[in-house]
C-alpha cells in the first residue's frame, strides 16, 4: 500500500487522538488522515444495518452564506429548488459547472434566522467550493452587480459526527441526552447549544438506515464522541462508510459524480428543478433531451468475483462499453454488484453484460443502482 | 504481533511455501491477512496451470481492496484449495492453515531465493 501524500502534511480531526487509541487502521483521505476501520469493515457494515454505530465525519466542509440575497444567490449555484422550503429543512442537490459538470454535491439548510444557509460540502472539495461560490457571489446576472450577502468558510471551526442505524433514535434520545431529536423527520434539523456552543441535530446521513448528523465545536465533539464510546455504541470507519452508501445506492463524488459525469448521466436529475434558474441548467436541459453518451447503472454479476472501480465492462459479445466506478461483494445482500459508467443504449434494467475481472471475464446484468431497500425515517 | 512458523519458507510479497518433497505448498502469511482485512473471495488458478516465480497467479479481494498472489516458486499447479471458494474467511482465521495452491516445482533451487522465518520477520518488522 502507497500513498502519495506524506502523512506529515495530512490534517487530523478533532478525534484523531481517540481513532489512534482506538486502534484504528488510518488512511489518507481527502487530505486528512482519517479512520478507515476499528475492527473490521464487515463487524462496523453490519452495525449500522442491525443497531447504531458512530462516524466521525468532521473532515466535512461547512459553508455558511447569510443575508438579504443569500436565498438567491443559493438557488442560483445549486441545482435544488429551495424557494417555498421551510426552516428546519435539508435539502440535497448539487453545484454545477455551466457546463453540467458537477463541482460538488451538498447539503443545503435552511437556518431559523432568514437569509441564512448552512452548506455542507465534501472534504475533498472545501477549498475547490469556497473559491466557486466566492467567484459566483461576485456577479448577479440578472443586476450584473454581486448578490448581496456574505460567504464564510467554517469548516475548521466545526466538528461532525454521523450516528446511524435502525437503533440511532435511541442512541441520540437516551445516550446523548437529545429528547428533541426524536420529533425531528427525515432531512429536517434542529437547533440547540451544548457547552456554549451552537449543536446542530439533523436527521440525515449517508448509509441507506434512519440516522442523525451532529454538529458542533471540536471540543463538544469530542465529549460527545466519548460519550458514545462509554455506552459502547460502535465506531465505525470510513471503510464501511463506502459499503453502506454503496448498497443504498448513493454516489461518491469523484467517483459518481464529477466534472466530467453530470446529474443527468448520474441519474440524479429529479434533484435538479428546471423550472427556475441555475448555473448549468442549459446544458443539463440538452443533456435530458438525449445530447449525452453514457449512463451511470448497477450491474450485478452471477459471481463472488468483486468488480472493483476502472475495470472493464463489455457486452456479452466482449465488446467494451463502459467501466466499474464502485463495486463490492455486498455485505448485507451476499451478491457482487457495482456502479458502472456505460454507453446509454446498454443501460436499459435486465440488459446482460459482463465485467473484466483480471483475466476473467464474469456475466452480469444491469439492475437498479439502490441495491438496498433503504430505512428511512418517514 | 503476527504469527510466523519457523521451518517454512516466505517471499517478499507475503505468501509462506512448506516443502513437501518436490511440492511446493503456498498460502500467505497472517501478517498479509491483518494487512487486507476480512477476505470474501479467493481467485484460484486451475490445476495443471503454469506458475512462473515472482508473477502473479490469483488474488485475494478483502472488502476494500483486491491484492495479487505472487508465485514463490514456479511450476505446475498440481492441486488448488477449493474450499476457500466458499469460506474465504478461513485465510483470516488461519493463514497458515489455509493452503491455496500446490505446485510441483520445476526448479526448486528459487527456494534459495526465498526468505526464513527470521529474514522475514525482520522484513515485516515485527
């Protein structure tokens, strides 16, 4: 194993003394040093899938925009509809290039105080999406003059932890001393303080189970963490953070998304609202009216053999059509599947094809992308 | 602290070879299997296959990630274990327990190549 990055330059999040006391295998990961897995990935899967486990996810970036123009100028960047959507309420979508290319997928809040957004963006693209959204905030199109709010980059400032799982409820009610939580439904959030501090309670995440996403200072993290650890709730690392939002379908950027695969081809576009405007809707338009070459699909193959990412995929006849993006033996369903980037004509359910597993080549079928039949808190 | 077995043969690449007469018996090393974490698959080559020392003639695949079983030795497959077809997890279990291939070796001084337990334990630095 390699790594580029030396491990001297890697940042450490508010945890990384606790995942080295724990023993945790560390990885470089979107330039932290971050836990891959404190047991094993299989015991941490099925944690999650069966009662709770907890993640530390603070490597996350929080984007703050506030003021008279901030709702604006947020529909303008992001490809979700967020006009009429209330306080207290989440929002995925994602930023685009004008070209349809995708700079980052996120989490949009809508904050109690009006005018104000929380943006929670991916760890790999903090800075990329800090200098977007301030080139953006510079021009209006429409005044031609910069909208009329602020942009500030927190991410430093704020820790995360991810608690997920059929038992999360519990674990946040009873553990973490939470009572509110219990009231809160899918992708709606709170606010509270814990130590002085602001504590957002949000219930979202990325694994396919019901589940929250705390955040709060470091140090507020840390206790809560440890709180955690003495009730013997499971951690879990980002090894099977990748197993879990796989099953459920969920893509990763720079894996299923990225500047060159748009919503479109990503099959996201019900997260994309086309009756108002946003930077790249142009070419996601044409993109939908069939200007685009490839489709993202789940492919299931007849084998343990594993499909791993940038391995071939071909039509029975062995000709190249696509490539694997995501792929595993699927913990919680026994079957190898993945993710593959194919040729739109091969994408349609039940079209046979194969994957080039080393020097073997192992049939297949396309299928739908959410392998798990995912738990949501309704 | 990782097990390894005196008397057995080990390459740079983690696989361990017991000698049995002109059969060499090849698994890999408890250290690789710590190293890849739970395995879920075995890629077996098929008896008679060809191996040549120092390339490549299966695969384990963890969860995370695929790693490449290297030839010690080169030879002729005589015999593969098709019991860690069902139970991959037997390699996590028992490395050294868990042969993979044998091979009826067509040169057997490459054993001289290999390490001793020793050279390999100061390898894995343990």
């Amino acid at each position: 194993m390699s790594s580029i990055q030396n491990d001297t330059e890697l940042r450490k999040t508010c945890l990384y003394d606790r995942h080295v006391m724990l023993q945790a295998k560390m990885s470089p990961f979107a330039g932290f040093l971050m836990p891959i897995q404190y047991s094993s990935i299989t015991v941490e899967h099925n944690a999650v899938r069966q009662h709770a486990g907890v993640f530390d996810v603070s490597h996350m970036g929080e984007i703050f925009v506030e003021g008279p123009e901030a709702e604006a100028f947020v529909n303008h960047i992001f490809t979700n509809e967020i006009r009429g959507f209330e306080p207290g309420k989440v929002l995925y979508g994602m930023m685009c290039y004008p070209d349809g290319g995708v700079v980052d997928d996120l989490l949009v809040y809508r904050e109690s105080i009006p005018g104000h957004f929380l943006l929670v963006v991916n760890a790999a693209n903090i800075d990329k999406d800090f200098a977007w959204i301030r080139e953006q905030v510079r021009q209006n199109p429409l005044t031609g003059k910069p909208f009329d709010c602020r942009v500030r980059n927190e991410s430093t400032e704020w820790g995360q932890l991810a608690v997920q799982g059929p038992e999360a409820e519990k674990v946040v009610v009873d553990v973490l001393r939470l009572p509110e939580a219990a009231a809160l439904g899918f992708y709606t959030f709170y606010d509270t303080e814990y130590h002085g501090k602001r504590l957002v309670v949000s219930r979202t995440g990325y694994t396919g189970e019901d589940g929250f996403e705390l955040y709060t200072a470091p140090e507020g993290i840390v206790e809560l963490w440890d709180r955690l650890m003495a009730a013997g709730i499971q951690p879990c690392g980002l090894g099977c953070r990748d197993t879990l939002r796989f099953e459920a379908g969920l893509p990763l950027y720079g894996d299923e998304l990225s500047e060159d695969i748009s919503p479109v081809v990503a099959g996201l576009g019900m997260f994309c609202k086309y009756d108002k405007d946003f930077i790249g809707k142009e070419a996601l338009l044409a993109q939908k009216a069939g200007e685009v070459a490839k489709k993202l699909v789940g492919i299931e193959i007849a084998d343990k053999a594993i499909p791993r990412a940038g391995y071939p995929v071909e039509t029975i006849e062995g000709e190249e059509v696509g490539v694997v993006t995501t792929g595993y033996h699927s913990i919680t369903l026994d079957k190898s599947i993945c993710f593959a980037l194919v040729d739109k004509d091969c994408g349609a359910l039940d079209t046979p094809l194969q994957v080039r597993i080393r020097k073997k080549v192992f049939p297949g079928k396309v299928v739908k992308k959410r392998f798990y039949q995912t738990n949501y808190k309704k | 602290m990782s097990k390894i077995i005196e008397g057995l043969k080990y390459s740079e690449s983690h696989e361990w070879v017991k000698v049995e007469g002109s059969v060499a018996v090849i698994g890999v090393s408890d250290f690789a299997q710590k190293e890849m974490g739970d395995i879920t698959y075995v890629d077996l080559p098929d008896v008679d296959d060809e191996v040549t020392a120092g390339e490549e003639f299966g695969a384990l695949e963890s969860v995370k990630a695929s790693s490449d079983l290297i030839a010690p030795v080169s030879g002729t497959v005589v015999a593969v274990n098709g019991d860690l077809e069902d139970a991959p997890e037997k390699v996590n279990e028992d490395a050294f327990g868990s042969w993979i291939i044998k091979v009826e070796m067509s040169d057997p001084s490459e054993l001289d190549n290999l390490l001793d337990a020793a050279a390999y334990r100061a390898l894995i630095g343990e």
